[in-house]
C-alpha cells in the first residue's frame, strides 16, 4: 500500500497569526492621547469655540473607528453584514436628525 505525499506547493499552509496583546494597548494608549486631547482643548479655556467644536468632533470619529475597528473586531475578515448593519443604522439615524432639525426649522 503506497500513500501519496502532498507536493511541498499543496502543502504551504497561511496559518493565523494570533493578534496578542501588542496592538490592543498601542489602541488604548492613542484611545487615551485622543481623549486627553479633547479634555485639554475644552479645559484651556482660551482656545476658540467653534475649533474646539471641531476637534472635538475630529477625535470623536477617530475614536469610533478605533473602537470599531479593534475592539469590536470589524476590521477582521467576515464582519462585513454587521458593518452594512452598522452603516444602515448611521444613514437612518442621520436621516431621522437631519428631517427633525429641517422640521424643527420649518416654522
């Protein structure tokens, strides 16, 4: 009985590499400039108003797609229904905001 070996081509094999804990705390520690950040530019007290608005919103997106992408692991491979999900959501609750603000506006 013979038994056939797999040539060395078929037997290349991707293994997953396990993410370990190096990029969770490089996400944390930007997480946490980021907010610091913030805090710093609303309690100087003589930075602009509508700049700080601004980079508050700046560091908000940034902090939602951090969160996202590695605490919720959507940047992995086969999380793409949970991100049109997410997306859809957006786009409804954008929606809803801007109609009710354009209603509110109406009068």
């Amino acid at each position: 009985m013979t038994t056939k070996q797999p040539s060395s081509d078929s037997a290349v094999k991707h293994r997953h590499r396990p993410e370990g804990p190096q990029r969770h705390i490089v996400v944390f520690v930007f997480s946490v400039v980021l907010t610091l950040i913030a805090f710093a530019a609303v309690a100087a007290g003589g930075v602009n108003a509508t700049f700080a608005i601004i980079l508050l919103l700046v560091m908000a997106v940034l902090q939602v797609f951090l969160q996202m992408g590695f605490w919720m692991h959507l940047k992995d491979k086969g999380h793409m229904l949970p991100i049109i999900f997410m997306l859809g959501g957006f786009f409804i609750a954008g929606t809803s905001i801007v109609m009710a603000l354009y209603w509110v506006w109406w009068d």
